[in-house]
C-alpha cells in the first residue's frame, strides 16, 4: 500500500512515477459494427497494479470522446499506481455514429458498459500486447471512472438501471469485477429528465438508482446545470442520494460540468478551466480508490482531512 510522500492541491498523494502509454490495443467484439480499441496507460515500474476502466464522455468535441480524451486525469492515475484503460465507445465523435439507424443511438449506452465488460473479459490479451506489462497487473483490484454520459456507464456496472427505450426491456449490465466506481457529473434520476433530453435520449429518463449497490463516490460540480437535461439543480448528485451506501458525495464548489478541465489539456468545451480544482479532484479520487481497493489504507481519511482543513476548501464531502 502506498504511503503519501508529497501533495496535490493539498491532498497528501504517494510520489509519481513515469509513466508508459500504449494505443491503440484493438480488440474484436463480435456483433460491434467496429473493433474496440483501447488506450493503456501504467506506471513504468511496479507489480499487482490495481485497473482503472475509464469512461470518456459524450461531448461536442471530435476527440475527447475517445481513447484520446481525458489526459489530466489518466496520466495522473497512472503515474501513482495504477493501470488506466480507456476505450473509445460507440457514441465517439471519431466513429461517426452517433446519426446512424442504430436504435442504440446516439449515446450507445448499453454498448457502453459491454465495451468494459468486453475489456475485463480480456485483460490477459491486453496485458500480453502492452509490451513490458504482463503478469502486473492485479485482476482483483478493479475500479470504473467515466465523466458525464461516462459517468452514467459506470453506474451501469455498479448495478444501476436503465430500461431499453427499442423494446422496454430492463437492462442490467452490473458487473461484480468492478469493485468501485467513481461517477464524474453523471446524468441523474431518469423521472426528472428535461423535456428536450427525453426527446433526444430516451433511455436517460428510465436511468434508476435503487440497485446501484456497488460502492462508489459521485463528483458534482456545484453549478453543474443544464435546464436542457433538468429543471432540478441538485440532478446529477442522485446517484448519491438515490442509492444505497456505501457511497460518498464530492461537491466541487463553483464547479460546472467540466468539472474544472477533466476532459482535456486546455479542451475548449471546459466552462470553467480551473487547473487546481483539476489536481484536487484527481488526488481526492485516487485517495477514494486507494482505500475502497485497499481497506486499512488511510489515503481517503487522510485526504478528506486535508481538505476539510484548508483555508478555502475546493470542495465538500459527505457520505453514508
């Protein structure tokens, strides 16, 4: 278990390490119109690396929605410990999709959470074509981060519940490998969807939280709001508060819904650049994986008590 060396915004975090990235890793699924592929980020040393299965979002720009997106926060994990796999989901801008007859599109949301299944279905395959990772990583320890509609994909696994808007069946795609999540301004509760969301993403207004039993923590940014997907201001903090515990809630204050840049070096979708907010989020996660995949590990108390302790805290958190 890692023990904090230096600080991140004020969050105690262990040293970095440098950093090896690979890209792309194609893995064909069958039935997906195209191959998935991945990009694998990992620490240049070490053994029994924990895996974080990140989600991106579905943005407006051309990359950021892919394996290419959401570099502040994956170099960060990777250069303390842990393993970061990105793929690039259907609904990914460089696909071109998104206007197909698909009764999947545009947001792809069930395919979403099948590219993680489909990834840690495969690790093996993936550890073998990353040269200098076989044999690291620790298939027991596994997490799912995703921003946004990402952030919806993770509670998917984490056991939350959508019905198919082509047939009205229930989905359920919760995945008992993931052992934590960590939902990034995810979409909320499905009964106070915007009329124009319903409209244009129907499965968001079945989204439900009741089974979403995994352990997780949800990041919302404290003005993170759209009256286009909610008229209530307080919407995508539901999968905290709609869920059972145990979870825990992140408020980023003056936050929006790019949560100060984690979607991309200097992306121009981000509202509310703030590159310490970024570092604050980034460390506070790593410390909430750190003891949610290590019990005993003092990473997350540790943090939450720096940033409690702050001048001008960045953020509150609660949990249950």
């Amino acid at each position: 278990m890692s023990t904090p060396f230096t600080e991140a915004a004020g969050i105690p975090v262990s040293d970095p390490t440098p950093v090896t990235t690979f890209s792309p890793v194609v893995l064909p699924v069958p039935g997906r119109i195209v191959d998935l592929q991945i990009k694998v980020s990992a620490p240049s040393t070490g053994s029994d690396l924990p895996v974080i299965l990140l989600s991106h979002g579905h943005g407006p720009s051309n990359f950021v929605s892919s394996l290419h997106g959401y570099g502040p926060v994956a170099d960060f994990w990777a250069a303390h410990g842990f393993v970061v796999i990105q793929p690039t989901h259907l609904d990914s801008m460089t696909l071109g999709l998104r206007e197909s007859d698909d009764p999947e599109a545009p947001l792809y949301s069930r395919s979403r959470a099948e590219d993680m299944r489909h990834i840690l279905d495969h690790l093996d395959r993936i550890e073998a074509a990353v040269p200098g990772l076989a044999g690291r990583l620790d298939h027991t320890r596994i997490a799912a981060v995703g921003h946004s509609m990402g952030g919806h994909t993770v509670g998917m696994l984490c056991g939350q519940r959508v019905t198919d808007p082509a047939d009205g069946t229930p989905v359920d795609v919760a995945d008992a490998r993931v052992k934590v999540g960590v939902l990034m301004a995810a979409p909320g509760r499905g009964e106070d969807l915007a009329p124009f969301a319903t409209e244009h993403y129907p499965v968001l207004g079945t989204t439900g939280f009741a089974t979403m039993t995994t352990p997780a923590l949800v990041i919302v940014g404290e003005n993170d709001w759209n009256a286009a997907f909610s008229d209530r201001k307080d919407w995508r903090a539901d999968a905290y508060h709609l869920s059972p515990g145990p979870k825990s809630l992140l408020t980023l204050f003056e936050a929006e819904h790019g949560l100060g840049g984690v979607s991309m070096y200097d992306a121009a979708e981000t509202t509310d650049e703030n590159p310490e907010r970024v570092a604050a989020l980034r460390a506070l996660t790593w410390a909430y994986l750190r003891t949610a995949l290590y019990p005993g590990d003092s990473a997350w108390a540790d943090a939450t008590a720096a940033l409690t302790s702050m001048p001008n805290p960045l953020g509150s958190v609660e949990s249950k």
